[in-house]
C-alpha cells in the first residue's frame, strides 16, 4: 500500500490560521485526486531532547524515549511518506514549543544520517513544503530562523524544503479564509505537490 503524504499542523491554538492553511493544501491534494493524513501537533506532547546522546550508539540508533511518547511514530510517518507539508505559526521569530521539541528529538535521526548502515542512510531524496503564518505585518527577518531550523532538521531524513509560503498580518483566526488569493495560493501548492509526487 503506497503511503499517504504526511501534513503537519503545528499550532497549538486549533482551528487557527495555520489549521486552515493545513486544510487548504489538503483540499489541493484531493482536487488533484489524492489524499493525506493531517497531524495536530499541538494535541501531542514530547518529552524533550537530554542530549544524552545514547542514540549515536543504541540499536536503530532509538531514542530513549521512542516508546514513552508519540514522537517516534510520525519520524517514521515521515521516512515513509512521498512528501510533507508544515503549516505553523511564528512566535517571537521562531516555530512553537512542540513542534520545536520534536525537531529537536530528531537528533537520533541526525546520528543515523551519519551512520552507513543505518534506515536513514538508506532513504530515498524526498521533499518537504510549508506555511508559515505571522501575525506581525512587519520584519525583515521574520521566517528566516524557523526555515532554517526545518530546512536541516528534515535534511536529517534525506528530505528537501523545497518551498515556503510565508504571509504576514495573519494574526485574528479569520485572517486567512477572509483572503481569497492566499487560500487559492494554499490549495495551487497542494495541488501542484501531489501532481509533482506522481511524476518524480
């Protein structure tokens, strides 16, 4: 069974900005004729990274936390799929807590990159979008920490960011389904992403 791509929700506040833009580049997707399976990070929890560094030697190169939380389980939800997409707000210049937290879980992933021999090593390139929806209307380097942070944190599973859409003065919840012209943006890039997955 092919695997479905992988979108991740990454607000904490549902039915927010970014839960739309989520929606939107889901409702690309099915108009194109296919389909994926929306993730709401800001309903999970993750135990935080000890930079205990036990992953450079465990077996698979696991976390100790793999079978204390949920986090292990979408990594390999992206290992799996043809493609992700990331729709998250911006706070104070950066990516929100959780989802910070689970970038930051993946340095297991970084260790296995490294390693030969290891399932990382072994993937397939594939390729990453995202959303990034701010609030302030204003800064010249508004997106740049939180594209970079995804940008290598999905390097670490041999997948490309290869697209970010970024608006600013999206900040009240109707912002975003009150502009015609971003939602028709969202649904194109999905649209487009799921039709570029079928001829790679």
């Amino acid at each position: 069974m092919t695997q479905l791509p992988i979108i991740f929700a990454c607000s904490h506040h549902r039915e927010g900005n970014s839960d739309y833009a989520a929606s939107l580049f889901l409702d690309g997707i099915r108009k194109a004729g296919g389909d994926a399976e929306i993730v709401y990070i800001g309903d999970l929890d993750f135990h935080h990274c000890m930079g205990c560094l036990k992953c450079r030697t465990s077996k698979d190169n696991i976390c100790i936390f793999a079978k204390k939380d949920e986090a292990q389980r979408l990594y390999q939800k992206i290992i799996d799929a043809p493609f992700t997409f990331f729709a998250a707000p911006i706070y104070f210049y950066h990516l929100p807590s959780r989802l910070k937290t689970f970038i930051d879980r993946g340095q297991w992933a970084f260790e296995a990159m490294n390693q030969s021999e290891s399932q990382i090593a072994k993937l397939q390139e594939r390729v990453s979008y995202a959303c990034l929806v701010a609030g302030r209307p204003r800064g010249e380097k508004l997106f740049d920490g939180a594209e970079l942070t995804l940008k290598f944190f999905l390097k670490f599973f041999k997948v490309a960011l290869e697209s970010t859409i970024t608006f600013r003065g999206i900040d009240s919840p109707q912002d975003l389904k009150g502009d015609p012209e971003k939602c028709q943006l969202l649904i194109q890039a999905g649209t487009q992403a799921w039709e570029r997955s079928l001829n790679p």
